[in-house]
DNA sequence: CGGACCATTGAGAGCAGTCAAGTAGGGTGG
DNA sequence: CCACCCTACTTGACTGCTCTCAATGGTCCG
C-alpha cells in the first residue's frame, strides 16, 4: 500500500499509527481490546451518553478488529449474528446479491456508525459488509449489549434511538427523486456526516466507484458521470475522479433538500 | 356510515361491535383500557411473547381508542411524541407533507402494526398518522414501555425486533424496480400480511385510492391503473374498482420477488 | 339530474437506461 | 523505463419506460 491519497485514508493511517497498527501490516486482521474511553467517536457511537465507569465496562465487551483492507468483508451475508459492528476509521459498504446474481447496496458506513441492525431480528445477518479502504471495526457481542441495556436505561434508550434513526432514514429515500436530486442527497448527506466527524465538509473523497454510488442511488453509472459533469458545468462542484470538491453548498442543499427532507 | 363493502371493514365492525363500541358513533374517539390478553392481534404485536401475567401487567398502560373514522388523524407530523400506537383493527396510512407542500405516504399499517417508532429519537412525531377506515388503535405509552423493556428482556428483545425488522423491511424497497415489480411487491405484500392476520390472501380490499398506492410507490396514479389492466389482461389479476383478486400467484410472487428479496 | 371525486384511457414528451466506443490512470512485466 | 493491459470512467447515440397533460367514463351523493 503506497501513500494514501484520501482525506479519510490519510487520517486513518493517523489512527491506526495511534493505536499502535500498522496500516500497511500484512493479515494482521487480529482482534485487542477496544478503548471506547478514548475513541473520538464515542458521542456518535453505541456507547455514547454513558459516564466513566460505565463506559470502562462496556469496553470489555468490544473487539477492536483490523486493520481491515479496502475488499476484506466485516462479515457476510448468511453468517451467523452475533454482534454488531461500530466503524472506527475508514468506510465499509453492505450489499445483498439477489437469486438472479444482482448486487444491491444497502448503505456506506462512517466511523461511528452502527453495521448489523438489521440482523437483530433473525438469527443471521442479511447482507454483506466489506471495508472499501483500510478500516478498523468494533465488535459489539449483542447479548451482552443486551444484557448491559437492562442495567443502564441511557444505553437501551440509545440503542432504541439508533434503530430510529434508522428508520426515519430510509423513510427519506421513499419517492422519485430525479438523477439531480439522488446525486446532491448522496453528496450532501456524505459531506455532513462527515462533518460530524470532524472531516472537512467541502472536500469530500468518495472511496467507492461509481458503480457503486449509482447501485446505491438507483440509477446507471452513466448517469452518475453525466450528473456529475453537468453539476461541474454548472459550478456546483469540483470533480477530480473521486475527489470531489463541492462548491456551491447552498444550491446543493437546496436540490437535496427533496431527497433529506430537512 | 353505511354496510361496509371491505372484508377488512366487516371484520371492524364485528370487532367493534364485540368490544362494545358502535363503529357508526359519531364522535366518540375516547379512550380505554385495552385487554391485549384478548386480543387476536397479541402474537403480532409488541406484547408478543409475554406470559400471562405480565401480559396482564403490560396491558393496564395500553389506552385503546377509536373507533376513529376514516380521514380522523391518530396523530400528527411534529406533535410531541409519547406513545408508540398498535393499529388494532382498520388501516392507517402515515405520510409527510414537504416543503413545497407536496405529499409523500410513508406506509400503510394493518392491525398488530406499530406505528411511531421512527419517532423514538426525536420528541416529536415524524409524519402524520390518517385512519384510511374506521379504525381502533392502541396507545402505548413509551416511557413506560421503556420502563418495562428494561425489567422484562423479552419486551425489550421484542422491541429491537421490531425496529430491527422495519429497517430490514425498508430496505428492500432501494434500488430500481420495474412499475410491475413494484406493483406485484405491493400487492403480494399485502396478501402475505393479511395472510398472517387470518384474511384471504387472494381476496384484496384496497383501501386507499390509486393516488396513494403511486405515491408510495413512487409512480403515476395513472401507471397504476395501466399496470393493473394490464396484469388483468394477462390474467394475473382480476380488478372491480378497488377489489383485487390474486389470480396467478405464482407469477405475481416472482414479479415481486425482485422487490420483496426472498 | 348534476356535481364531485376517482379512475381510466389516449397522445405526446422527456428523463434516464442501454449499448457501444473511446479515454485515462495504475499496475505489471519485460 | 516503457509498452501493454485492465479497470474505471466518460461520452455519444439511440431507445423506451414512465410521466404529464388532457379528455372521457363511472360511481356515489346530495
């Protein structure tokens, strides 16, 4: 692996650097203890809400695994469900492949985001997860979250809000929404999570090819380098392959504010 | 309120009518003490699972209302939120009204179905909640269902469940699908879950108009109506108004099987 | 009977998909 | 270091599905 050329990838070697693992380590895909006390993103995570010394017990429930590589999988579609995964660096992608070979992608996960939500409800998980740059993942045992969420209220009320969010996501992506308003949604939506995040709002560097982006939103790939060109053209944004600067916020906003509803 | 044409308002009205509730009173929307233990809806629905006794407990800070009329609003877009509601006979739709004023439905609950939970991380409510029938619901207060959740793991292991499982439910409903696939999904999704509630699952009574069945599904009223001669034609289906009869199954299962994943 | 509302049907337009060709990096091997 | 290849991406031409607009038909009411 040679220098990184994203904003996330380069603040992953940061990380990685951080915790003591070399990004570039060869299969090193081991599990170590998780820190959840000292994760930047704790106040975007499961965790999240919880004082001192809950936190301290609740770390000894999660697995820290990785350095995940860009195509290693998380865990796959029909595996057993067991745990839930929190990204902490770097981005993972869920998709399903239908009876007919066809991939669906089911979403794109920051660090702080919660993967396996959906299995929750049957015994195994219901899509793939696959890590698209090198990534570090937490495991979560579920019956322990479980358990832990009995005890402390802010937990499973946490837990609770999660799943609602979730819900109340996807409820924005209902409707036609034309090829403009798809792609501003995806940018935006992207360009504040990663704000959040502490990343930079107006420099976004997407990690997975158009394909992908264009599975996720439904439409061609085609569609998406035309999209793409046409809101260069017009000044909206700054494209480099897949780096992406995003120039004109506001009319940004405006065209996604459809799709997020906000 | 005249003879009602719908099995599903039939099946209210003797429902209705054995709980001692008039469906054809005028205004009475008041509240009561519902009996879950009685209630053909339990396995389906968020006490699910409970024993006798806790059933008996769960069941004192469940408030039954209705019968609501259709066009009567359970709650609304940006009301406090409070309560988690059971449709316990009839059907509700939820939907959104954006910025520009345009409508977006968001679904359409049948009995046993819980309606509010993408509203759990917010204090208000997220859509506005329309009996498309007469309809009773059930409130449930949250706090306190929270306050149970954290004494019964059961309920609680329900609750994730149950928004675990919407969040699986939506997001089948990404990617691009045909007219006809999304017509065959609707469709046969809707006969599985009046299946499950012991109605003919060939015998379907629309509820809602064809505006709202496009709405959700992201088409033109008028697409509707042209798919919906057209699986006539082809012997699919048999269409009087909004009475539909599932003629093929087995074609209008794999039309849908794209839609539904399965 | 007339009005309101919903649904159907037809004609035409447009957005986005498909197919196909061409471009550009990045990586590999000689 | 260069030639080559492979993959991802872009661009163009054409097609087609579904939308929009508009007129008509049905049903339920008063």
């Amino acid at each position: 692996m040679t220098e990184q050329q994203s904003t996330i990838g380069e603040a992953i070697d940061a990380l990685t650097r951080s915790v003591g693992i070399r990004a570039d380590a060869q299969i090193s895909q081991g599990a170590s203890a998780a820190s959840c006390s000292n994760c930047s993103n704790a106040r975007l995570c499961l965790p999240h809400g919880l004082e001192r010394a809950k936190l301290n017990e609740f770390e000894c429930m999660v697995d820290e695994l990785g350095p995940l590589h860009a195509g290693n999988f998380v865990f796959r579609d029909g595996d057993e469900f067991n745990a839930l995964y929190a990204v902490r660096a770097g981005m993972v992608k869920t998709y399903t492949i239908d009876r007919e070979g066809r991939e669906q992608i089911t979403g794109f996960y920051l660090p702080g985001e919660l993967i396996g939500l959906d299995a929750i409800h049957c015994e195994r998980y219901r899509n793939h997860a696959l890590a698209l740059d090198t990534s570090i993942v937490c495991r979560m045992n579920f019956a322990r979250v479980q358990e832990l969420a009995l005890r402390w209220p802010e937990l499973q009320n946490e837990l609770m809000c999660t799943l609602s969010r979730g819900l109340a996501e996807t409820d924005k992506l209902r409707g036609e929404y034309s090829a403009d308003e798809r792609m501003a949604g995806f940018l935006v939506d992207l360009a504040r999570r990663l704000e959040q995040r502490g990343y930079s709002a107006k420099r976004l560097y997407l990690l997975m090819e158009r394909r992908d982006i264009a599975n996720f939103l439904g439409m061609a790939k085609e569609t998406i380098s035309r999209v793409l060109r046409r809101f260069q053209d017009e000044g909206l944004i700054a494209v480099d392959r897949r780096e992406v600067l995003l120039l004109n916020r506001e009319r940004l906003d405006n065209l996604a504010g459809a799709v997020l509803r906000d």
